[in-house]
C-alpha cells in the first residue's frame, strides 16, 4: 500500500480535475431535466426552453481564451478555483433568477457559463506542466469521463430532487458541492510541480524529464495560430464534437419523454444509459492510446486512428437513430455511438499539448471558444427544427453530417508535432 508521502502529487491533480468538470456537468445538465417541470410552471413553449438552454453558452464562449491565457500565465490553480466558485454561485441563484423573471433568468444562466468557461483550459494549462505525454491521453480520458458521469448523476438524482423538493432544490443543492470542492483544490494542488511543497524528487525529475511544458513565460503566437492548419484541425474538430455534445445533453431528456414517449419518472433511467457507455470507454480509449504510443506508433497515426473510430462510429449512429420507433433500439444505438464516439479522447482531445505544450491553456481556450458555438446555435436550432418541424430525424441528420465534416478536416490537417515551442 502506498502512504500519503509516496503518493504521486500528480494524481492529486487529475483527480481533483476529475471531480471539478463531474460538477461542471452536474450544474449544467440539471436544468436539461429540471426545465420540463419548469417550463410547466413558467407556461415556456420549445422555443423559450431552447432560448433558456442555450443562453449558457453565451457565457461560456465568452472567457474561454481569456480563461486559458490567465491560466499558462498566472496558473491554472487560481483560474480554476475560482472558476468553480463563480458557476457554483450562478447555480444557486438560477430559481429565485427565474422567480424575479425570464430576463435576469438568461443573464444568470450566462453568468454562470462564463464560470465554467475556464474549466478546460485551467485543467489543460496545468495537465501541460503536471502530466507526462505518456500518460496524458489516460488523464484526458480521465477527465473526460467526469462528463458523462456527472451527466448520468445529473439525469438520475434531478427527477428525484424534483419530484421530493421541487425544482429550485436541483440547482440548490448541486451548486453547493462546488464549494466543498475549492476546499480541498486550494489545500491539495499546486498550478505546477515545481511550486509543490510536498512533492517527491523522484516525481519531480520524472515529471520535467518527460516532455512537460516550463513554467517559462512566453508570449502567445497568436498570428501563427489563426494561420496553421492543424491548429483548425482541432478546433473544427471540437466544434463538430460539441455539435451533438451539447444537443444530446440539453435534449436528450426531452426527445425521450417527447419522442419516444417514455414518462418523465421514467427519462432519467433511459437518459444515463449513453452516458454509462462514454465512461468506460473514455478510460479504455485513453489508456489504447497511451499504449500505442509507448509500443511505437507514430503520434500523428495514433490521433487519427482514434479521430476515425470516434467520428466515424458517431455519425453512424446519429443518422441511424432517428429513424428507429422503438425505445431500446434507440437507446442501444446511442450508447453505441456515445461508446465509439469516447475515442476522440487521443484524437483532437489531447491535440494541442501535442502542437503547443507551454500554450495548451490558451490554445484548449480557443478551441472550446469553437466548441461552444455549438452550445448556442446547435441547441437553439434544435429547438427551432422542433418548433416548426417536430422532426427528431432532422435534428440527428445535422449533427451526424456536422461530426463527418469534422473528421473529414481533421484527417486531412491534424498534425501531432509541438509546432509553438
């Protein structure tokens, strides 16, 4: 067994990381559930519950960049934590928001995602200091895994917080995990492994021998970035991932309960069941590619080996779904391409420490700048479609054809050589 003193400080970090964007996920995702009795009692039609979803990723595009430049320069310790504290805030303050209005509702959600804005470039900037490169499609996995858990625990605890407490009480009580969390980040982390105070020399010299960024400043090359390649390989890539990220989160309750016909104390069940598939095979795709990489495969075959697995088995699955009427034939069909789709994690997920280590925070920020595009048009657009079409087929067409193009660009431009250091 090991003891405290001998346990890697760099585990403290993943895993702390881990539970941050497991929050992240809880708070953003409650309100996918919550709006239904919600939307019952404010008398919301689709068009004003997309309006509502969506205003989230206004926020959250907003201090993306600005998250991940703070972070490479001052640190992604400070970043994040405070980051936590500010969603966690906007959380609590969503039912007595709604009470007061639909207006200062919006601006609340808003506020809200500009706090989880600095989630993944505060978690990036420090993963390009603290996590070996063999090691860190394992942590992006990792990580990653958090989304689909917190969205299974998000989509299982709500309707039971709903149905005991009433609605105001999901965004009550999650909101508070996030300050019991800052607790532990402030006393167990540090932004680097240099600035530890308790770390081994053993890992110390690992880590700097292993291809982890300084904590030398440098100035951002940002002309270079707008004009390479392979940098909008990974973030046209992001955008079409979130396309059906966000759409699946934000409707996925809905399409069940509407779609599919399932009743509202059943949606929660059905809802997790893509999710349970992303978290196994988030880890399991992490942990591939790590070993392809340390059995010799070339870096760049690796990331598009697992680019096409994940897109590919996505888009599949997104064309297929809609056209299918029965419950557990949907269902199955989205856990396979959520399940498939989990492999990305060593494709453009972990991309930009490849291409930019010492800038990973700033370039993760401009990527997910991209992603959450998709947040604000994908989930106003499927609301829209719904509005005016009622057609689930459609709303799944685009995101399939969206997540194709993405691999398409990707396979023609990814690079995995550290192009801005």
């Amino acid at each position: 067994m090991v003891s405290p003193s001998q346990w890697p400080k760099r585990f403290n970090v993943i895993g702390l990381s881990f539970l941050a964007v497991f929050i992240c996920y809880i708070d953003r995702v409650n309100i996918s559930v919550a709006i239904i009795p919600m939307a019952e009692d404010l008398g919301w039609g689709m068009q004003q519950q997309g309006t509502v979803l969506s205003s989230f990723f206004v926020g959250y595009v907003l201090l993306q960049v600005i998250g991940g430049r703070l972070a490479d320069r001052y640190g992604g310790k400070a970043v994040l934590g405070l980051g936590v504290v500010l969603w966690s805030f906007f959380t609590m303050l969503t039912p007595p928001a709604a009470a007061l209005g639909f207006t200062l509702l919006i601006l609340t959600r808003i506020a809200m995602g500009m706090g989880e804005a600095v989630t993944f470039p505060a978690i990036y900037s420090t993963f390009s200091k603290w996590v070996p490169l063999s090691e860190r499609s394992r942590a992006v996995g990792f990580i990653n895994s958090a989304i689909p858990l917190g969205t299974v625990f998000a989509l299982l605890v709500t309707p039971i917080v709903v149905q005991h407490w009433g609605w105001p009480w999901a965004f009550y009580s999650f909101g508070a995990v996030g300050i019991v969390w800052f607790v532990f980040w402030q006393f167990m982390v540090s932004s680097s492994p240099q600035q530890h105070p308790g770390i081994r020399r053993e890992e110390l010299d690992y880590i700097e021998l292993s291809g982890c960024a300084s904590e030398t400043e440098a100035n951002v090359p940002w002309y270079r970035f707008l004009k390479s390649l392979p940098v909008w390989a990974i973030i046209v890539a992001h955008f079409c991932n979130n396309w059906s990220l966000f759409v699946l989160l934000s409707w996925m309750p809905t399409y069940i309960n509407k779609g599919l016909g399932v009743d509202y104390a059943s949606v929660g069940l059905l809802a997790i069941i893509p999710s349970i598939g992303a978290v196994f095979f988030l880890n399991i795709a992490g942990s591939l590619a790590d070993r392809l990489i340390k059995g010799g495969m070339p870096l760049r075959s690796v990331r598009k080996l697992m680019q096409t697995i994940g897109f590919g088995g996505l888009t599949g699955s997104l064309l297929l779904v809609g056209h299918l009427d029965t419950v557990w034939m949907a269902i199955t069909t989205m856990t396979v391409g959520s399940a498939l789709g989990a492999f990305v994690t060593g494709g453009f997920a972990v991309n930009h420490m490849d291409i930019a280590p010492r800038h990973a925070g700033t370039l993760m920020g401009i990527t997910n700048t991209a992603g959450a595009i998709p947040g604000i048009i994908g989930v106003f657009v499927t609301g829209l479609i719904l509005e005016l079409t009622g057609s689930w087929v459609l709303v799944f067409s685009v995101a399939g054809g969206v997540t194709f193009i993405g691999l398409a660009f990707y396979l023609l431009f990814a690079s995995s050589e550290k192009l801005f250091d």
